[in-house]
C-alpha cells in the first residue's frame, strides 16, 4: 500500500503550508456538494444524512458516513472508518483501525486497512479487493468482486456472500514473524460462493459448510473441515 506514503507526505505538507487544515469537521444532513473534498490532519470526519460530497482525508482521526450518503474516496491513517446503511462511496482506506460497512452499501473500488479488521454487513457490494494484513475479515451475504486478501488474522465469508475473484492468505514478511506460527482460520459458511482460487502461502484451518460453493481440489496449505448448522465451527 505505497499510496498510503504518499497520502502521509502530502498531508504533512498541507500542514506545513495551509496551517487551516487542522481540528475536526461536520458535514451537515442534505448536504450537495459531490466536487467538495474535506481534508483535516487532526480530526475526525463526519458526514450527515442524505449528502453527496467529495474525498474525504484526515491523517489523526476517525471517519463516520451517515446512511443514505455518497462520498467518493474515504482515507485515514491513523482511525476507524465506518458507514451507516445505504451508503455509496469509491474506496474505503486505512493503516491503523477498522472499517465497518452498514447494511446495503455499495463501494466502487478497494475496502483495505493494514492494522485492523474490515466488516461488510448484509446486501454490501464492493467491487474491488476485500483485505487487511493483520486483522480479521468477515463479509455478511456480501458480494465481492475483487480478492480477499489478508496475512494474519481470520476470514469469515458467511450467509450468502459471493467472491468473484481469489482468497490469498499471503506469507508474512521477516517483520510479522512473531504471528507466523498461529494458523489463520478461513471460514465459508452457509450457502457463501467461492468462484475464484484459494491460494494460500501459509498453512490454515479451512472451513466449509455442507452448503457451500467451493472448488478445493488442488488447494494447497490447508486443513480442510466440513461442517452443518447455522453455528461457526469452533
């Protein structure tokens, strides 16, 4: 994620030039404003009901969509991400924190931290990849159009939830060797559908429900457990 770099320094440089770019900001309900970007370095972002705005940046703070909005690009560095039912937005982005997806929304490219779990509840479609590097995923009757893709932490694919592409666990770096012995656990529950490949560079504990969709042969690095119910496996 070398974009996250680039945010970060031509953050520190909006700081350093337009002194303004500091403190918290709310955008107030009904608010039309598609071509406006709202940027901040020390501060949260949030955004009221039934707006239509630009990106939306901060570098020390969280960001908060209310339901029925679109944003365009959603990035922070050091916060959480999270939005409320039916909202509409390009891309949701961190380093440090979690993003939370309401139910029924809609993300027209990547949904990806480095440190922190990413959850889509029920009806979200994100059209591009689905990932973290040390947290955990889980997608809710979700559609996802890109990969899923982590190297620490647990996937949980439930209720429905479609991947059009691949589920990539990835082997950690010298500098996550201290997590690498633990087996990330890779859930595909009740009636979820796997149409891409299951790579995976490390060993893991893969579990399928009796309902599910899903091509193993051939897959490499993984204990594979059936199970039935409604119920996770463990």
């Amino acid at each position: 994620m070398n974009k996250f770099l680039i945010f970060i320094l031509a953050s520190t440089f909006s700081l350093t030039a337009c002194g303004g770019f500091l403190g918290s900001k709310t955008i107030a309900d009904n608010t039309e404003a598609p071509s406006k970007d709202y940027d901040t370095v020390n501060g949260s972002i949030k955004v009221g009901h039934h707006s239509n705005v630009g990106d939306l940046s901060t570098v020390n703070g969280s960001i908060k969509v209310s339901s029925e909005s679109t944003v365009a690009e959603a990035s922070t560095v050091n916060g959480s991400i999270t939005f409320a039912e039916n909202v509409s937005a390009k891309s949701a982005e961190t380093v440090n924190g979690s993003i939370k997806i309401g139910k029924n929304c809609k993300i027209s490219e990547d949904v990806e931290t480095v440190n922190g779990s990413v959850t889509a509840n029920s009806g979200c479609t994100i059209a591009g990849n689905f990932e973290t590097v040390n947290g955990k995923l889980k997608a809710i009757n979700t559609r996802i159009e890109g990969n899923v893709e982590m190297v620490n932490g647990n996937i949980y694919l439930l209720e429905g939830t479609v991947v059009d592409d691949d589920i990539v666990i990835h082997k950690p770096k010298s500098f996550f060797k201290s997590s690498s012995k633990k087996k990330p656990k890779v859930v595909i529950g009740k009636n979820t559908v796997i149409k891409g490949d299951l790579e995976f560079e490390r060993p893991v504990m893969l579990y399928i429900h009796e309902t599910a969709d899903v091509d193993v042969d051939g897959v490499e690095n993984a204990e594979v457990i059936e199970y039935s119910g409604d119920d996770l496996p463990f």
